[in-house]
C-alpha cells in the first residue's frame, strides 16, 4: 500500500503558492493572489484529503484484520486434527457410555486438552479462544467425570457393571446417562465453535 505522501495529487495544490512567488504576469484567482489565502486555502484542501485517506486506510485495516491469521488458521487445524471431531462426534457423543469408550478415543480428548491449554496454541482472536476454552470447560466436567466411573478392559474403557452386588446397576445406568449427558453438552459447544470458525473462514 503507497504511503499517504505519495499520492500524486497532493502536489496540485502546492503549486498556487509556487505561482504566487514566481510570476505576476498571470492573472490568477483572487484566492492565489494572496500568499496567506493561498497557504490557507491549500491547507485546508489537503487537511480534507488527508483524513479521507486516512478515514479508507482505517476501513481497510478494519477489514484485513477480519481475517484469519495463517498462524491462527495453522493453530486450528492442528487442535481438530488432535480431536478428530469426526470421531468424537461417532464414538464418544453417539456412544452410548453404558457400553464403555474405546481407549483411543478418550485419549484423543486428554491430547486436545493438554494442547489446547498450552500458551502456544492461543489464538489472536478473543472470540476463538473463548469458543475453545467453553468446549474445554465441558470436556473437564466429561473426562473428570467419567475417569472415576470406568475401568480398562483392553482396548476399551467400561463401567462398572460386571459385580452387581458391589456396584448396583441402577446405579451405573445413572452414571452412564450422566455421562451421555455430558458428552452431548461437549457437543454443543463444539458445534458452536466449529459455526463460528466456518462463518469466519477458519476452516
């Protein structure tokens, strides 16, 4: 972008006070017989073009930081690989806890978490983070929740539900409904936050 002083037309209006000193054989506008009207009047012309430009720099500025930064866009898409919402959104959200998680997928969510907190995976965008660190609040309350009432059985993360005598199943299907819960609130702020980095070009 050329800097505001290079603008050509600018230059016009030096030139009625250049002709005032150097020729008085040209009849000129009374406004340009008058050294000090010519400097006033010259002035005043480029005072009005200059906050013009300056008022179009403002509105283009405004504009270019709509857009997502590449640092941010590259923060982003390195944070939903780690999750992989498609994933998520089948073996966790459409799971039903009764029937445990598969160990991958839960440790997906703990990556994304560990992530998602460090420094370096902060956005320049409030909004962003914001959306994230609400999606992060909702998974805490899912993993912290379901981490005290599920046990590993190989690939898989299960209730509680195979000694009925020391865990009641009434009991289990209350703690697995709570987990369904919990894992669809997770959704909701994800699908927040993935609306609103497809409306603003993130992804």
């Amino acid at each position: 972008m050329r800097k505001i002083s290079d603008k050509w037309y600018l230059s016009m209006f030096i030139i009625p006070i250049i002709l005032t000193y150097l020729t008085n054989y040209i009849e000129l506008p009374i406004i340009f017989e008058n050294w000090e009207y010519s400097i006033i009047a010259s002035m005043t012309i480029m005072i009005g073009i200059l906050f013009y430009e300056i008022n179009i720099l403002s509105t283009r500025l405004k504009e270019a930081n709509k857009k997502p930064k590449k640092a941010d866009k590259k923060i982003i898409r390195e944070l939903l690989e780690t999750l992989n919402i498609d994933k998520f959104h089948e073996n966790i959200v459409g799971q039903d806890a009764w029937n445990g998680y598969y160990r991958d997928d839960i440790h997906r969510i703990l990556e994304f978490q560990h992530k998602a907190k460090l420094i370096g995976y902060k956005t320049s965008n409030e909004k962003v983070n914001n959306l994230i660190n609400q999606f992060l609040e909702k998974l805490e309350d899912f993993t912290e929740y379901s981490s005290m009432r599920v046990s590993g059985r190989g690939d898989w993360l299960v209730p509680f539900k195979d000694n009925p005598d020391i865990h009641p199943r009434e009991k289990i299907k209350k703690e697995t409904d709570k987990m369904n819960e919990l894992s669809n609130e997770c959704f909701t702020e994800l699908e927040n936050l993935m609306e609103y980095l497809r409306n603003k070009e993130y992804i």
